[in-house]
C-alpha cells in the first residue's frame, strides 16, 4: 500500500494503491462442449420435459435436458 501526506501533514494510507511488486494475473475458463442432435418422439420430448422440471424442483436448480438424461442413465444403471 502508497502512503500519501494530508493536507495537514499526516501520513495516510491509499488502499486503491496497487503495491510496486504486483503482477495482474488473469486466468481464463475454458469450457468445451461437443453437441449431437437425436431424433426423439413428441412425446418423449413432453416427458423428458416433464422430468426436468420435476428434478429441477427437487433440487433447487436449473436442470437441462442433458442432466435430466445422465439422471434417468444413472438410475438405469444403479437399478441392476
């Protein structure tokens, strides 16, 4: 932190100061998604929708149609 004089002679500190030896580091997310497109029925889609919103419900956050899939793969899986 940069000390400054006030007006009236005392020493104060400038927090906005950056210190002499600081480095700005930026880092960067980097997030890859490959997408495919299935043909699905009408009414699998209504279903599929359906079930989102029920998980989503359930958990208290955004749920897409991929986690609602990975869900219904993963209780498939745990069934056998």
């Amino acid at each position: 932190m940069e000390q400054q004089k006030s007006s009236n002679g005392e020493n104060r500190i400038n927090k906005r100061a950056k210190p002499q030896h600081a480095e700005t580091i930026k880092y960067y997310k980097v997030v890859i998604v490959v997408m495919k497109s299935i043909k699905i029925s009408k009414k699998i889609y209504i279903k599929l929708i359906k079930l989102s919103g029920q998980l989503q419900n359930k958990n208290n956050k955004k749920t897409t149609i991929n986690d609602t899939i990975t869900y219904l793969l993963e209780a498939e899986k745990n069934a056998h």
